[in-house]
C-alpha cells in the first residue's frame, strides 16, 4: 500500500488546531453533522469553514496530495469533512470499513489529519485493509498530531480505536483529478 505523511506542524500550529477542533465541536453542537453515518461526521464543507487556520489546512492538503501525486494536476473536487469521536459513542468497527473511490471518470487521492489525538498510541491512527476488509492482513498507520496522511482513494480504511474518553478530532479530504 502506497501512502505518505506530511508534517505541517510549522505552517499549522497548535493554536490553529485548537480553533479547528472548537468550530468542529460548534458544528456538532448545532446539528451540523450526517445522522446516518459514524458519529460525529460533520456535513458541511469543513475548508469552507470561515477562518485562515482552515485555508491552511486546505492549502495543505492540496500541496501534499501533488506532492504525493509527484506532480501539479487540474483539480476536479475536493471534498473534506471532520469526525469527533471517543469511547463516549461506541461504534462497531466492523461496519466502518470504507473507501473514496465511487466516480471511476477520475482519479482520486485522500487524507487523514489528526487535529487533536488524546492518546498518543499507534492503534488510535488509521487502519488500512490492503486486500479488502475480508482479507484479514491489515496496517495500523499512527496518528500524527499535525500531519497529513495522503494514500490513494481505492485504499479500504477505517479509523482507528478510541482509547479514550476526550474527543479525537480529525480532518478527512478527497481531491479528484
């Protein structure tokens, strides 16, 4: 499995992390979140959201999607959500098992930014199922306060597991090309 992490610990600091993880708590205070998916999956554009520390973080991930790409290419869509999730709302794991790839018209890449990661621990990262969720090798990538993890949209993932009580905030994209 091809995938990659970006640090942009020195564009995007812990203060601009600290304002992504309130607006996200906001929107999920006011019901701005997909209630027939995992909770709590915001359903607004999240780069949309108001505010430079969201630019920044949409600027870098298209940087780190060319980058891992190996070239600039004419962005069709990008696409970007955020989940806050924690053992406070168990999900099965099982039934989270997905990918990116729906239009096959184009080429797709993804990412995974850890905003906020209570529990430093490799098992509260990002699980790849390179062979499909029926196959049972898996790869268990850390969470990376700060960084972009970028791999190709056909890659089957699911989060990681909660190994606490406090929310974990990330920011999930898909750019088409």
């Amino acid at each position: 499995m091809d995938y990659q992490f970006y640090d942009f610990n020195n564009l995007i600091k812990q203060k601009d992390r600290r304002l992504m993880a309130d607006d996200v708590s906001s929107l999920i205070a006011n019901g701005h979140y997909w209630k027939n998916s995992p909770k709590y999956q915001t359903d607004v554009q999240i780069f949309g959201a108001p505010g430079e520390h969201w630019m920044k973080l949409k600027m870098s991930f298209v940087w780190a999607c060319f980058a891992f790409i190996g070239r600039e290419v004419q962005i069709k869509n990008v696409q970007s959500w955020s989940f806050m999730t924690s053992n406070k709302y168990p999900e099965p794991r099982d039934k989270l098992w997905h990918h990116h790839h729906h239009d096959k018209s184009v080429e797709s890449v993804s990412g995974v930014y850890y905003v906020k990661v209570p529990v430093k621990n490799k098992k509260c990262g990002t699980e790849f199922a390179p062979n499909g969720p029926e196959d049972p090798s898996r790869l268990m990538l850390p969470p990376k306060e700060g960084q972009w993890v970028i791999y190709n949209s056909k890659e089957w993932h699911r989060p990681g597991e909660l190994l606490s009580d406090k929310d974990r905030f990330i920011v999930a994209a898909d750019m088409m090309y």
